[in-house]
C-alpha cells in the first residue's frame, strides 16, 4: 500500500475508468495479480489501467464486465474514453477560462465556440454525428458545456477577449443562410462590447498569418499564461511558459497582420448583406 497512487475521477476520462476499475476491484477485496489473473492480463497491464497509463482496449472492458458481472457497462465506458465527446485538457481549460483575465482566440474552420450561436453549433455537432464521428448523447454534452461556457464569460467582471477568425471561416455557410444571418448578428453584437476586440484574418494575408492551427491563450489573475490547442482526436494544455510564450509572440503577429476591427466589422457586414 505504500506505493498506493491516488486516483482523480475527475481527471478525465482515462482518469474516470481507471478510478472504477480500481473500486469495483477493491470493492471484491482482489489485488491486481488476483485481477490479472481473471481476465488474463498482466498486473503492471490492471496497474496501468487504473493509473491511467494505458488504453482500455474494447477487449479489455470486454473481459472486465464479464469479470466483475457488470453488464456492458464498462464497455460502454470504454468505447466512450476510446471515442470522447471532450477532448483531454478541455475541461480543465475551461476551468481556467472562467478565471482569467484576458482571452485571445484564433480559429481556422469554424467560429469560435464562445460566439457561436445555438443553431450554429447544433449543425456543425449534427453534422459530425451523422458521420457516426460522435453519438447523440455526446453531442448533447459538447453543447452543454458550450452553452456554460458562453455564460461564464458574462460574469460580472468579464475577461478582455482578443478574437481573431480566419476569413474562410467567416464565409462558410453553417446551417442554412438564415442561421447565418444570426451568427453574423452574433459577430457583431460581440465587437461592439467593451472588453472585445474581433478581427479577421483576411485570404489576402497569404503566406503572413502568423498560425496554421487553431490557438486559445489565457492570462491568468496571477499572470501566467496558459495555452490550449487541439487536433481532430487530441487536446493539449501547456502551463509551460517556454512553450506558450511563442505561441503569444506568433498570436500577436497574428493581431498586427490582421484587419483593425472596425474594418473587420465592416468585412462582417458585407458579408452578411451578401455584397462581399
């Protein structure tokens, strides 16, 4: 027990499963070897497992609920941490949002979540469930928790919010031309508040836009910065000042490059209008 290493359920998904492979084990009063033992797996693969460390594997869960006498549960689980509505570190940047100070977004594909409209955001999630890429119900929890994101940042002392988005994603049409006559409406009611500034990166930037990926940077009360970016299948939160320092440097290359917002506005307009 002296190398016992406490479990956070809260962690994440991996972090979840581990903590209930370990109490519904404990719960039987088995070890990991006498775990090991009955599902034919190594006790460094259960240690693993409950720490984290490794992938539940669809025949893993398999063999755990046949073992412990919990239905699929625990394959649902699984097939759940194998294919997460919530990418790893979104949560807890989430957390950190709703405390920081100052917020710069950039965006590629689409608007950001934080200014997007309901109609919106429940075409793109219905689109990527419809290529089986998520199911309903976690649809349903990316935009619950899109929705308390929103609303966190109507806090009474709101954070200054630095957004930039990519012109391509300004002119994808998401949702029909009369969702996006709202969205657009949304854009510009958000540039007109007092802690905001929205600008858009233009095509004729070309080769000059400062970021390929898609970039959300936090300052913190205390002042340290925090960075969260992601691919289709990863998130990533970096606390490191080394590595989110030249993500700041290439975000504010990104700002200078950019159309001043009030031109930015002007480009949001057109658009909407459909002159441009």
């Amino acid at each position: 027990m002296v190398n016992r290493r406490t479990l956070d359920p809260d962690g994440g998904p991996r972090a979840a499963f581990g903590a209930r492979l370990r109490s519904l084990r404990e719960q039987r009063g088995w070890t990991q070897p006498e775990l090991g033992a009955r599902m034919g797996y190594a006790p460094s693969h259960i240690s693993g497992v409950e720490i984290g460390s490794r992938n539940a594997t669809a025949k893993f869960t398999a063999r755990a609920d046949r073992v412990f006498g919990t239905g699929d549960a625990l394959t649902q689980q699984g097939d759940a941490l194998r294919n997460p509505a919530i990418l790893d570190g979104f949560d807890d940047y989430l957390v950190l949002e709703g405390q920081a100070v100052e917020i710069r977004v950039f965006e590629l594909g689409a608007l950001p979540g934080i200014v997007q409209t309901r109609q919106y955001a429940e075409a793109i999630q219905a689109t990527v469930m419809a290529r089986g890429a998520i199911t309903s119900q976690q649809a349903q929890e990316r935009m619950s928790r899109q929705l308390a994101r929103q609303g966190a940042l109507e806090r009474e002392a709101p954070p200054k919010i630095f957004m930039v988005i990519d012109e391509g994603a300004l002119r994808r049409c998401v949702g029909g031309a009369e969702g996006m006559a709202e969205q657009y409406q949304r854009l510009l009611d958000f540039a007109a508040l007092p802690n905001t500034v929205l600008q858009v990166a233009p095509f004729s930037m070309g080769e000059h836009r400062a970021l390929d990926f898609p970039a959300n940077l936090l300052t913190l009360r205390n002042g340290a910065h925090v960075a969260y970016t992601e691919s289709a299948q990863r998130g990533h939160l970096e606390r490191e000042l080394r590595y989110v320092q030249p993500l700041l440097t290439a975000y504010h290359h990104l700002q200078v490059e950019s159309l001043p917002q009030a031109e930015s506005a002007a480009v949001i307009e057109r658009v909407r209008k459909g002159t441009s």
